[in-house]
C-alpha cells in the first residue's frame, strides 16, 4: 500500500482547517472543491459572474493539480456544482475555453454537473477534479 500525502500550493486558496487541497495515494490525485477564490488575498472573486468564476475556480484546481506532478492532461473526472440552472451555458462556455488550452493530449475529462447550494452566498460555482498521475 502507499501512504497518502497531502498536496499543497501557495498556488490556489488557502484550504479550510478541516480539509486538504489535495491529497495523494500512489497515482490517484483528488483535488477539493475549489471556488473562485483569490489564492493572494482570501476573496472571493467577481460577484455575480458565473463565466469568470467558473475561469478562476479552474486555476485554482490547475495549480493544485500541478502541485502534485500532474499536469491537467492527467484529469480523469471534474465535478461542477453550480447554484443556478441557468448559469450552465456561461459555466460551459469558460469551461470548454480552459480546457482547450489545458488539455493537450486531446481526451477530454469525464464531467459531473450538479445544481446545489453553496457554502457561500458568492459562490456561484465550486469544481472538484480526480486525476491519475
């Protein structure tokens, strides 16, 4: 068996105290659900729009991917969990933008798109990623 290890960056927010960004076990790397979250300062991002949210949620599970070796040509899985049905088709067009300038081997990632409430009022979007190494 490997031992899991946790996956940390300056790179992308800060995690809550009661999880990790990411954690690793032998090749699986899962990430945790990132929002549009400034890793500098701690704020939440462009209120209100759910494009550059979703733009800058991405980044940050970019960099926690990164972080751990991967790269996002790694990325098996992405879960997306949006406050309002009709912020899909913005969510899906800054979506599809990232992923054809991270992806470069041509497979795009599974997706899981769910409709929920948020931990925060601002967060229109939150994105978790489970990648192989």
């Amino acid at each position: 068996m490997s031992n899991k290890t946790a996956v940390t960056t300056d790179a992308a927010p800060a995690p809550a105290h009661t999880f990790s960004q990411g954690v690793r076990k032998g090749p699986i790397l899962q990430v945790s659900g990132q929002g549009p979250v400034d890793p500098a300062s701690g704020e939440y991002l462009y209120p209100g729009d759910v494009k550059a949210q979703t733009t800058r949620t991405l980044r940050n599970v970019a960099a926690i991917v990164t972080a751990s070796g991967a790269s996002f040509d790694d990325v098996i899985m992405l879960r997306v969990y949006l406050t309002k049905r009709e912020d899909f088709a913005a969510m899906n067009e800054a979506y599809g933008e990232f992923l054809a300038e991270h992806v470069t081997d041509g497979v795009l990632p599974c997706r899981t798109t769910v409709f929920t409430g948020l931990p925060r009022e601002e967060m229109l979007v939150e994105i978790d990623a489970q990648a192989v190494v």
